[in-house]
C-alpha cells in the first residue's frame, strides 16, 4: 500500500464506494492491466477482465484529472489540459513492476507553470477489463 500514507481519506472513500461490489477497485490499474501507454491526454491499456478476457479500452486523462494552480490532482471531468501542455503518460508493463504517470506542464495562473506529476494508478481502476476513474 505505498500510495495510502498520501490519501488516506480519499483511499477509504474509494474503497467504501468500490471494494463490496466489484474485486476491481477505482485504483490499481496496474495491478491487473498486462501492459499501458499513453498518447496525449489518452491512456490506453489491455487489462483482464472478471472472466479473465483480455481487453484494451481507452480513457481521456481529462474526464480524471484538473490543474489547481499547477498541480495536477484528482477531479471527476476535470479538463487539466486546457490549462496545461506537454502532456505525456508513460508506458508501461505490470511484469516489469512498472509504474504509471501522468506528467505535464501546467499553467499556475499567475504566468508561471510547473512541471507536475500524478501516479495515475491511484484513482484509475481496471472495471471489468475496462479503464475507470
Ligand atoms: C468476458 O467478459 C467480457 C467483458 O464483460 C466480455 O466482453 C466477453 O465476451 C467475455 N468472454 C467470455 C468468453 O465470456
């Protein structure tokens, strides 16, 4: 559990929402999707389904993640790349243990920006072999 000291708060409340009804939960992608890679705001990866299918799905970073004065942080619909650039996520492969970012350089609004980065597989999840956030 290295990403639960950060969020414990919003751990939990995932884990309330998510855990009871589903053994994928809204965060872990990693855990259970073979391989991913991004293009953009685009996260693409292959994940197993319940049944154990393989699925690649697609998710548009923007509908998970927002700019607060150039901080990338978790939102529902939160659109953080009309207000950032250089978006890239990286690529990767559950064997390897790799892990997964979101990285971009964001406008703080007062005319300068930063270079931030968010672990993705925090608040992203496999839902029946399919991306979720
Ligand atoms: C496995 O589950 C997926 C997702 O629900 C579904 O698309 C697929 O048809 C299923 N495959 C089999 C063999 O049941």
């Amino acid at each position: 559990m290295r990403l639960a000291a950060a969020f414990p708060a919003v751990l939990s409340t995932l884990l309330a929402v998510f855990a009871p009804s589903n053994v994928f939960a809204a965060n872990g992608f990693t855990g259970t999707c073979a391989t991913w890679s991004g293009s953009g705001t685009t996260l693409q990866a292959t994940c197993s389904a319940i049944n154990g299918t393989q699925i690649t799905s697609t998710l548009n970073l923007n509908n998970c993640f927002t700019n607060t004065q150039g901080i990338l942080g978790f939102q529902v619909n939160g659109n953080f790349a009309g207000s950032c650039t250089k978006i890239a996520h990286n690529a990767g492969n559950n064997r390897h243990g790799d892990e997964a970012w979101l990285s971009a350089l964001c406008s703080a609004g007062n005319g300068k920006q930063f270079d931030t980065a968010i672990a993705t597989n925090t608040y992203i999840g496999n839902s029946n072999g399919v991306l979720a956030c």
